[in-house]
C-alpha cells in the first residue's frame, strides 16, 4: 500500500542468469508461485517455444538462449517489461499464435479470466504446436487446474503431471492429434442504459462477459444525476474494458478517452464503439501510461479492477486513484464504484481533501472534486 503514480510506473530490475529481468506493480506473472514452479520445471525440446501468458516473462526464462523463445502477452504493463528485459515478445492474444510454428509451448493457464479465454488458450497452444509438440502446463488445484489439464490432454492425446507444489501443479503434455479448428470468438450482447440501447461486442476473457456489470451502471446513475450534460467535456475512463462506461459517456457528448491495459478488451472497446457508430479514443495503456504528460480532464470515472487477496489488483485500483488526482483538471470530478466492503474513503480524502458517498446498493459510488477552478 502507499505507491506513489511514480512508483507504480517504475520498472525495477531483477537479476538473471544472463541479464536482467524487469518487474512493476500490475504486470502479472512475477512472485506468484504457479510460475516459479513452471520455472522451476521447464526444459528445453526442439527450436522453437512459444510462451503463451508471460507476463513479466518468468516461468519460460531457463528456456531462453538455449531455443527460440517467442511470447504473446496482451498486458500492457508486462508487455512493457518484457520488452526492457530484451526477452522477444509481441501484443497479440494467445488465438493469434502462428500455427504449427513450435516444438514446445508453455502456458500458465490464466485462470483469473474465466473458462472462454482458458479454452481459447489451450486450443490455441494445440493449433501453434508442430505434430510430437509437447506444453508445459501450470495451474493451481483450487483454480481449475484439473479440469483445465483433462481439457489439454482430450485435445492433444497425452499428459502427466510432472510437479506438484502444495496446490501447484505443472503438467507436461504431447500432441498426439489434431485438434478441432478454433470456433468464432466474438460474442455480442445488447443492453439498455440510462434509457438506450447498446450493442456491446466482446471476445472471451474480457471483465463481466455477457452483461453489464451492475456496479457500472449503478455509477452511470450517480453521475447522470449529478452531471446533467458531458457535451464538450473531457472524460476519461481508467480501466475501460469493452466500454460498459465509455459507450453511454460518449453518448452523452463527452470526448471520451478509455485506457485499457488488456489488449484483449482494447479490441473488444473499439469495435463495440464502432458498432454503435460513437466515437472515443480506446488506448492500450498501463493505468495513464500512454496518456500525454499535458492530458487533463474535466471528469474521470472508473470501476477499478479488484480481486480480494490479489496484490496486482490492489496496485492497480491504487494507482487509478492515483491517476485521476493527477489528471483531473481544477474544479473536476472523479467517480468510483466499489464493493462496499473495500476502503476507499481515506484515500480519496488524502489525495483530494474530500470525497462524498453518492450511492449505496448492493455497491457504492464515491465522488471527490479536484480543489480549485
Ligand atoms: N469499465 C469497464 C471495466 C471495469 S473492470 C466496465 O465498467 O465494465 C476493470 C478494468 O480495468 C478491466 O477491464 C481490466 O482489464 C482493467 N485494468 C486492469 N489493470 C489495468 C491497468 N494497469 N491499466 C489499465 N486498465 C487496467
């Protein structure tokens, strides 16, 4: 607790056999034991390796130098690391990996993004591995690692399990078959908001797949109430995933601009501002990463990130608020939905001297305004 914006940004170097590896605040897959077990247990096979969820690039490390190690990853922040650490990575979802490319594959399975993007996963290691490929698998007992690992080894033909740690497991699988082709990916729902209708598009592992979550609507009410017209103002949505708050703020005539650190719902945000004919800029950034150094707003919303006992989240959420004292212009407003059991009040009173609780549901919205103006 206690980073300052500064220090969530900060890249802190790590050392490595043969370099250095690069860590911050919100990149994934770094002091998490389902990768140091992966790191602990992979071996080279063949030239060619694919890491399927790097983040910070950890688990796949001992294979590098000794094969060509290629990574998909679509955080941004890990992206970010993984490029400092000179470790060969590009920002593509994991169904995006050349088929029949690699001799091996590794894969910490994301199970933090639901079963649709796992599976997508798995197929997607299936489809980019060459016949006799072999996976590394990593997963937790208590996050579905035994269904997920039968998954994989109906599809590629054989697996064991090759390291147990507590409830962490590494499996190590063979492709024995061909897998089915990868089913269409993209999913499309409508829903009214504030009195219109919307046509959300979204691919798998996205946040509140299928509906809008009720915590964003609830902050839509709150801020339609207390701002009646957004016409001409700049807003910005910190963590905007497919747009459940940026579609119906640009409706209502602000010039919306939504960060998103998952590339995979960047895309789902962009084509569902397009599907509803609205325009918003939808920039992949690391909290305000890939914001000017000027860019202020007049209003700053955010239903932040949040998974009770995950320090990546905690920094996250942290580092929203944060941003929006940073980036509020004098005079602005920043509104924020959470689960009434999360503690936000004293932080909104140490960085903004105020805060008012809008609503209470089943969630609360918390308002604080930038002195001055
Ligand atoms: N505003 C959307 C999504 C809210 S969930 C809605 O109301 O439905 C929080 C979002 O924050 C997720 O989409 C998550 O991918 C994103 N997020 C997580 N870490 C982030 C980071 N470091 N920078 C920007 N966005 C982040």
């Amino acid at each position: 607790m206690g980073l300052t914006l500064a220090e969530y940004h900060r890249l802190t170097p790590l050392p490595r056999p043969g370099g250095v590896l690069y860590v911050k605040p919100g990149a994934r897959g770094y002091r998490d034991p389902v990768y140091e077990l992966l790191q602990r247990t992979v071996s080279p096979f063949g030239k060619r390796a694919l890491d399927l969820n790097p983040g910070v690039g950890w688990g796949s490390l001992p294979l590098e130098g000794r094969m060509e190690v290629e990574r998909l990853e679509t955080s941004k922040a890990a992206f970010r690391c993984l490029e400092r650490s000179g470790l060969r990575a590009r920002l593509a979802p994991p169904w995006e990996a050349e088929e029949g490319g690699f001799e091996l594959v590794v894969l910490a399975l994301p199970a933090g993004r639901g079963s649709a993007y796992v599976e997508a996963s798995l197929l997607a290691a299936a489809h980019a591995l060459r016949p006799g490929g072999r996976v590394y698998l990593a997963g937790d007992k208590n996050k579905g690692f035994e269904r997920y690992f039968k998954g994989a080894r109906d599809l590629l033909g054989y697996g064991e399990v090759v390291a147990r740690e507590g409830p962490y497991r590494v499996a190590l699988l063979e492709k024995e078959k061909d897998p089915p082709p990868l089913p269409p990916l993209w999913r499309s729902f409508q829903a009214q908001i504030l009195g219109q209708a919307y046509t959300f598009h979204h691919l798998p592992g996205v946040f509140s797949a299928g509906r809008v979550d009720k915590a964003s609507l609830l902050l839509l009410e709150a801020l339609s109430q207390e701002v009646p017209s957004l016409e001409g103002r700049r807003v910005l949505d910190l963590g905007a995933g497919y747009g459940a708050l940026t579609l119906p703020l640009a409706r209502l005539g602000g010039e919306v601009v939504g960060v998103e650190d998952d590339l995979v719902s960047v895309l789902s945000l962009r084509k569902s501002l397009e599907a509803n004919g609205l325009s918003a800029q939808a920039l992949h950034s690391d909290v305000d990463e890939a914001l000017t150094r000027e860019d202020r707003f007049d209003i700053i919303v955010t239903n932040p990130p949040f998974h009770v006992g995950g320090a990546v989240i905690l920094d996250v959420a942290q580092a929203f608020v944060e941003a929006a004292a940073a980036r509020l212009k004098p005079g602005g407003g920043f509104f924020l939905v959470a689960n009434p059991f999360l503690k936000y009040e004293a932080l909104l009173e140490k960085r903004f001297g105020n805060f008012k609780t809008l609503l209470v549901r089943e969630y609360k919205v918390l308002f604080a305004r930038r002195e001055g103006g």
